[in-house]
C-alpha cells in the first residue's frame, strides 16, 4: 500500500495539486493544463482514492482545500523545489552551468540595470560557446518577499535585501548600499501647498499610498503608515509613483526614483516632522551544498552575477539609475 502511495505522488499529480490552487478552480486549472474539465476531476478523484482521504472540499464552488489537501500542497511545492534543485545541483557539478538561475530583485532596484546585466550575461554565454544555457528567471519581489523568495528555495539570487542580523545557514549577504527616501505629492495634491514640516496629525488626512509586501509566509512590513490612515496599496514602487502622480494619495519614494519626476515637475518634495528613512540595501545568495552539507563550488552563472555585484559601479547603478538613457 505504501508503494501504491508513493506512485501516485508523482511531479505531474503535485503540479497538478499547484494549479488547481493557484488557479482557484478546476476549470481554469484545466484550461491552463490543456485538459478538460472531467478528466482534470477524474485525475483528482484517483489522487483521493490511492491516498484515502479528501483533498477538495465538494460543498465549495471553488477549489477548496480540506486541512489534508493543504499539508499535501504544501509538502508537493516543497518536493518539486526539491526536484529541481537536484536536477540544477546534478547539472552543475557535470558541466559548472547551472541548468536555470533565478534572480529575485526588490521593485526598488533599477529595472534598466538588471536587464543590461541580463543582457551582458547572455552575450558572455554566446562568446563563451555555452552549449546548452543557463535559463534565466528574474521576478519581482518587495520587501520580505525578497528575502522569502531566496530562503524558501525559489530563488538563488535576491537583489536589493534588506539588512539581516545573521543569515541563516548556507545563506551569504553581501551590502549593496543605502537608498534615501523622500516624502512627496502630485503638484495639485492639497499637501502640496502647506507651509513648514507636515506633522503625523496633518498626514493622517490624507490617503498614502503603499507598496503591499511580496511575501506568502514571513511576516510582511509595513513602513510609514500611520494607524487608521486610508491606504491606497498597489503591487510596486512603479506602480506607487504613478498613483502619487495621479494624486491618489501621498508617501515615501525612493529619491533615485523620484528624481525625474520632481524634476519634470510631476511631483513635488514636502518636508515632514517625521524622520526621513534611509534603508540600507544588500544582496544575498545561496551557497553551494550538497548532500549531508558538503560545501560545493558555486555555479557558474552565479558566479558571473556575483562578480557584476562585486563592482561599486554596478551597485550604485542597481540602486540610482532609473532612466532608461542618459
């Protein structure tokens, strides 16, 4: 029984369970599987019946987990980042290339920079005669979601941490620099033409605008909001900036970011009683291990990105230059 169990939990069955989770529905679960609704549900049920429990909850019109569907979602995430990352450790220590490198960069980091280092990346590969590349994956993340995406497995690379006491294991950081902040309205926004330092009372007032944080599981953070203030929250600094621009509300921008727009007259600097944040900025990577925590050499795509972030240039790009000439 056990044997039957073991081979039905196979990585098509847990994608499976990922999708339909994802999605929120078996039919669009289908859809995106390439598979008919029937036979998606059939597939489920003979998940069910080998493993003799409930994984949906069939009084829910949507994809419900039961607590045993969760725990099996869970774990199936775990196993196929589990297979994958066996897959890139056996693929690098045969060729020293990684089979794929995903990159996680705060929305803070400049977006120019990073695809001219992808750019750069690509080319060495191509002068190099690679055979057979590392795929590149670069996503978004905010916050502790930066930090998330590197410890949980999903990516080997993080640009633009913040500050940690003491990596955990297998974890190395490395700083990237400090980012000031400045606090800043649309030029018709009402705070816009207050005289002298804008106290907590006067800012309550007014909607902010807040970049939610990218993390699922580590406690999210929340920086310059006020309790009970109205909070308009969107996915990005981008996404930020152009809402403060639109008047929707006010906040903290990263000054690099908000420096063409103060200087096109699209926003305007405002002094507050608060203190002004200033974050510092790191970058952080997974080390090399094996099995039973044997140290392995890093792989070679990770090196050549370490290698970029080791230049003072780079870095201050990463974290200043958000025009896309110039």
């Amino acid at each position: 029984m056990t044997t039957d169990r073991r081979n039905v939990l196979t990585p098509e069955a847990l994608a499976m369970m990922d999708t339909i989770a994802r999605t929120g529905s078996f039919a669009a679960a289908a859809r995106e599987l390439g598979k008919v609704p029937s036979a998606l549900t059939y597939n489920v049920r003979q998940l069910e019946d080998s493993l003799d429990v409930l994984l949906f909850d069939r009084s829910s019109r949507q994809a419900q987990l039961t607590a045993a569907g969760e725990e099996l979602l869970n774990e199936g995430r775990r196993l196929l980042a589990e297979m994958d990352a066996v897959a890139n450790r056996v693929r690098r220590v045969a060729t020293g290339w990684e089979t794929q490198l995903t990159v996680a960069v705060d929305t803070i980091i400049s977006q120019v920079t990073v695809f001219e280092l992808c750019e750069a990346f690509y080319a060495r590969c191509s002068a190099q005669h690679v055979e057979h590349g590392t795929r590149l994956r670069v996503r978004g993340e905010v916050l502790a979601g930066t930090w998330e995406a590197l410890l949980s497995g999903q990516a080997d690379l993080a640009i633009g941490v913040g500050t940690h006491a003491t990596p955990p294991a297998g974890i190395e950081y490395a700083p990237l620099g400090e980012v000031d902040f400045v606090f800043a309205v649309a030029p018709h926004h009402p705070l816009a033409a207050h005289d002298g330092p804008i106290d907590d009372a006067e800012l309550l007032r007014h909607r902010a605008v807040a970049v939610a944080d990218s993390a699922q599981r580590m406690t999210p953070i929340t920086v310059n909001l006020l309790p009970g203030q109205d909070v308009l929250t969107v996915s990005s600094t981008q996404a930020k900036i152009e809402a403060q621009i639109r008047c929707m509300g006010c906040g903290y921008l990263p000054e690099p970011m908000a420096r063409p727009h103060v200087e096109a007259g699209r926003l305007v600097v405002k002094e507050v009683e608060r203190t002004r944040p200033r974050a510092q900025m790191g970058y952080a990577w997974r080390a090399g291990t094996g099995s039973r925590g044997k140290r392995l050499p890093l792989g070679l795509a990770l090196q050549w990105w370490l290698g970029q972030l080791e230049s003072p240039a780079t870095r201050r790009a990463l974290l200043e230059r958000h025009t896309w000439f110039g």
